[in-house]
C-alpha cells in the first residue's frame, strides 16, 4: 500500500511559465530522485483551495521522513516557494478499507473527494458502518469507483479523506443527485463525522502541465 504526500498550492499569477519550467526540467526529476515519486495532479474545480493538488508516492512512511529530512527536498522546497502560495502539506496513509495495492497514475478522470473529521466515541461502530453498508452501497453505483479511504496522519484539512473517482464530471452530478448516495451519505455525517467538506478535482494527469490556464 502506498503513503502519500499531497501538497496544494496556488500559482503566482505571472509566474506561470517560469513555475512549469521548473517543475518540468527540476522539481519532479530532483524529488523523484531522492525518492517522492509523482504519481498525479489535479485541479480543484469546485471546493475550498488551493487549486494544485500534486500526489506523491513512497512505498512506506520511513522512506517519506528520509525524504522530507534530505537536503535536496528542503532546498526545492524554498524554490518551488518563489512560484506558489498558500502551499500546504498533508501526508496520508490508507485505511484498508478502500485502498488496495499501490496509488497509480491516472489520467483524464474526475474526482468527487470527502473530507471529515470522527465524532468522539465512535471510531468503532464507523468502522462496521464503513465496511458493512457505506462502501457496498457505492460500490452498487456503476458509474462510480472507490479508490480510495485515508487517514491524514500529518497536516492537512481534517482526520479522513474518501475518494470517488468518474471517468466524467456529468456522472458527479448523477451522483449527488443519487438518492441512494444521498441517504448513506446523510447517516455518515448525521451518525458519525464532523467538520465535513468536500471537493470536485479534475485530473491533468501531471502537476507540471497547467492545463487549466488554456481552458
């Protein structure tokens, strides 16, 4: 299984030539280097920012904090910082109830993710929840893949992301208005998060193309 380290920014409006080059020619082959691996980025389309969403992936949290700790990655660190704003952290690691085998790449698809945070004492019966009733009825959904169920162990915006990934933005709209989803979904927050958002990203399939400027 994978952990990740996802880091958000927004891009300084001008530098946008300037931050492209310099991820394409420095940032991911110095960081794939030292071992932070790209696996992904996205934009967020609908939702709270930043609006760059870089996906990094190591095989196992050791590795990250080497990674992290390492010279090369503080010193790209403080160059990415001359392109970006608002650049925020978070490292995450699967619940196992989702997320089987590695985090690949993937392109041209849209991601419908969940942000919440457990209410007291009920770590336990969410759990059954989860695996019993929450996962199995999206599963149901055709249109729809659950790629993904994390714990946010460093950083971030809340204790729990679940991912939902579409091959297009039209069936996050079937989604929502989907009345099975809509009920599973008001027991999840009514019964056991809180502090619960949510996100519409799309993919650009690498972080390094800013596609989004052209559209």
């Amino acid at each position: 299984m994978s952990i990740l380290l996802i880091q958000n920014w927004d891009i300084i409006h001008g530098k946008e030539e300037e931050y492209a080059k310099f991820i394409t020619e420095v940032y991911i082959p110095e960081t794939t280097g030292i071992g932070i691996i790209s696996v992904g980025g996205f934009y967020v389309e609908v939702g709270f920012g930043p609006r760059v969403i870089a996906v990094h992936s190591v095989n196992e949290m050791g590795e990250l904090l080497k990674a992290l700790t390492d010279t090369t990655f503080k010193n790209l660190a403080k160059e990415l910082r001359k392109y970006v704003y608002n650049l925020r952290r978070y490292v995450l690691e699967p619940t196992g109830a989702a997320q089987k085998g590695k985090y690949t790449i993937q392109k041209g698809v849209w991601k419908f993710n969940q942000y919440y945070d457990l209410r007291p004492g009920v770590k336990k019966s969410y759990a059954e929840f989860l695996v019993n009733e929450y996962i199995p009825a999206m599963e149901k959904i055709d249109y729809v893949k659950v790629t993904g169920g994390w714990n946010v162990v460093l950083g971030g915006f809340s204790e729990i992301i679940a991912e939902f990934t579409f091959a297009d933005s039209i069936d996050i709209g079937r989604l929502l208005a989907n009345e099975d989803f809509r009920k599973i979904s008001l027991r999840l927050k009514n019964e056991y998060a809180t502090n619960y958002m949510s996100r519409i990203i799309r993919c650009t399939e690498r972080f390094d193309e800013p596609r989004w400027f052209k559209v």
